[in-house]
C-alpha cells in the first residue's frame, strides 16, 4: 500500500531526476541552434557577395566613363556597357543560377550625366546601381527567411574628366613630279584626263587625256592630310592646345607655314596651294621640321598660353627615294637628334621604292609609327592613325 508520504518520496525523486531533461532542452532549442548557424553561413555569404558585387559596380562604373572619354562610346550606348559589364563579371559568381542572374539584370542600372569643362570638351559622371535577391539557405528559412537583398552603388569621375596636354607638330609633305602618277581609285567627277607615267627616273605626260581618270598621288595626300587635321580640330575645338605647321617639299623646302595655333593656317598656306613637281632630297625639309618643333620660340608660344609641357611631333611623308643617297643619311642624323630629343616622329612611305621605305622606317620612332601606304586607302588609313594617336595622347584620364 502506497501511503501519502510515500508519494510525496516518489514525487520529490522523479523532480530531481535531470536525465530526461537534457533531451527535452536539447529538442526545443535544436531548432534555433540550427537556424542561427544557418544565419551565420547566410552573413558570410552576403558579405562575399556584396564584395562581389561592389567591385562589379566600380569597375563597370570606370569603363563606361573611359570609354565616354576615349569616344568609343556614347552618352546612350554607354548604359547599355555599363549593364552588361556588371553581368559579365557577376557571371563568374552567378553561374547556372539563371533566376539570380534575371533578377541581377532587372536590378542594374547606369546613368551618366555630361558638362562641358574648361579645356573645351566633355566631362562625364557615370553611376551604376545593381541589386538583386540573394535565396538564404534550408536553415535559416526556419526563422521565416527567403531572401536578403544584395546592392551596390558606384559613382565616378575617374577617367572622365577630359584633361588637355599641347602639342606642336609638323607636317612634311613630298610634292616631287611622281605625286602626278594615279593611284588605283577611280576618279569619277572626269570622263578623261592628262595623265603621266614613268620611264625610269623621268615622269612623262601622255600627249592626250586618257579615259578613265585616277585620283593622283597628290589629290590623295590632300585628302589624307585632311583626315588628321580634321581630328586634331576635333580633339581642340578651341584651337587651345594644338600647334600645326607644313613643309611642302622637293629637291628643296618649296613652301611652308609658321607654327600656329590650330589648323587653319596649314590648310590655308601649304594644303590648299599643294602640287606636284621636282625631285626628292629629303633632309632639308626633315631639318627644318625638328628646328622648328625644337626652337625656343615654339617652347615660348605654348608656354603664354599656359602650356609648360607639350609634345613634339615630326610627320615625314615621301612616295620616292632620295635623289642623292648621301641624302639618307643626313635625313637619318636629324630624326636620331629628334628622337634623342622626345620628338615623336611618324613615318609614310607612300607607294615608295625599297630605298625609301627603308629610311622612313628607321626614321620613325618605333616600328607602329610606321606606314607603307600602297595604295589611296593605306594613305587615309595611315594618315588618320596618325591623327587618331595624337588626339588620345592629347586627351589624359585623370583620376
């Protein structure tokens, strides 16, 4: 028989029992335990990928701004650039997750907006935002997770702001007879024309105009010359920053333009009144070009306008070889003193003999600085280039 205080005994034994109790405890708190883990591996998952994705937006952000200020694109493609680059690099992290990466592209964006600034042309201000739902794991969807949002912002200037550097350059054109000869472009504005030919060393002219007509030699040069001026006006709207000169040149120096400011004074004093005739030595107009790129005086006029550094550059175009070789080397002795002395100098040998292109190469100041242009397109082509490197070097990203 089981007396009161017997019960009471029984009682008081099973409360002070503690070996059920660890497993009771264990069960209600094992779900908080599990979710809190799986909170901690979701932080440290967030925090990757907010890294992730910042360093997206800013490198997305950079490009789309360089290429703004390098011209290769515009101010409505650029938004498009800006997108893409930011998919493109979470790609590597979003792989197969097709869902992550719609919700990555719905969620980026890339606005710019544009000034014009001091030196005379435009400076850009790219932000890119991007955001999207990251899924949380099995464990912490027990606290009611699904998701947490990833995002990032980047805004920059860097590379954007269009910062101007001078530059004097010198342009040395060959007008000898062979700048008669045709090129293979078809010149459709005649029906027949005077036309020349070569026997030799000698140029001829046929004694009635053949049909079809051919853009000559010098009507290229023109054209091509035009090209790069025509880029450096629009590296320099203000006519601020760049210098330009020409020497139209045969057997001698036949014709020239001070250094000035733009390029009107080239175009209007050598360009314009270019033609063909006479023979080909080299030097004397090489000279000339490095005297004057190099002289006190050029130094002074870039530095009243407040540009205490510019650069120096040398174009030296012929179609020929020098009528006299001793002229080879003299022409070689003053583009090694150019060049010892920081000018740059590019080179176009324009449908030349080997002799020629062989002195234009070793003129030029690196081997991408020369051109053997044979025929009309290789002469724009080289020509533009030319203007094209020159523009960019203008043209400094500053950070």
């Amino acid at each position: 028989m089981i007396t009161g205080s017997n019960i009471l005994g029984i009682l008081k034994k099973f409360l002070g029992d503690r070996a059920g109790n660890f497993g009771i405890l264990t069960a209600i708190s094992m779900p908080v335990l599990v979710a809190a883990g799986g909170v901690a591996i979701d932080v440290t998952n967030m925090t990757l990928s907010h890294s992730q994705l910042q360093e997206a937006t800013d490198a997305a952000a950079l490009a789309a701004a360089t290429a703004l200020a390098n011209g290769t694109a515009t101010t409505t493609t650029v938004k498009d650039l800006g997108n893409n680059f930011v998919l493109g690099q979470m790609s590597n992290y979003l792989s197969g997750d097709g869902a992550t990466a719609d919700a990555l592209r719905a969620g980026t964006s890339t606005s710019v907006t544009s000034s014009s600034n001091s030196s005379g042309g435009t400076s850009y201000s790219v932000t890119v935002n991007a955001s999207y739902s990251m899924p949380v794991n099995s464990m912490s969807r027990l606290l009611g997770m699904q998701s947490v949002s990833i995002a990032a912002s980047s805004s920059t200037t860097s590379g954007t702001a269009i910062q101007k550097t001078a530059l004097s350059m010198e342009i040395a054109l060959d007008k000898s007879g062979s700048m008669l000869l045709n090129t293979n472009v078809i010149d459709k504005s005649q029906s027949s024309c005077t036309q020349y030919y070569t026997n030799g060393n000698y140029l001829y002219q046929y004694p009635n105009p053949i049909s079809p007509c051919y853009v000559k030699k010098i009507d290229a040069l023109k054209t091509a010359v035009g090209n790069l001026l025509d880029q450096l006006d629009a590296a320099d709207p203000k006519s601020q920053y760049v210098r330009t000169a020409a020497i139209a040149w045969s057997s001698q120096v036949d014709s020239s333009s001070n250094l000035d400011w733009g390029t009107k004074t080239t175009r209007t004093n050598v360009l314009g009144g270019l033609n063909a005739s006479g023979g080909t030595e080299s030097s004397a107009p090489m000279k000339k070009a490095y005297n004057t790129v190099a002289s006190t005086a050029e130094a002074t006029a870039q530095n009243n306008q407040g540009n205490k550094n510019f650069q120096k550059y040398i174009v030296l175009m012929t179609d020929g070889e020098n009528n006299d070789p001793s002229s080879d080397q003299k022409t070689l002795a003053t583009c090694k003193a150019a060049k010892d002395a920081g000018v740059q100098i590019y080179t176009v040998a324009f449908m030349a003999p080997t002799r020629g292109q062989t002195l234009l190469s070793s003129c030029a100041s690196s081997p991408s600085n020369y051109f053997d242009a044979q025929q009309m397109s290789d002469l724009v082509t080289a020509f533009k280039t030319i203007g094209a490197q020159a523009a960019k070097q203008m043209t400094l990203l500053t950070n």
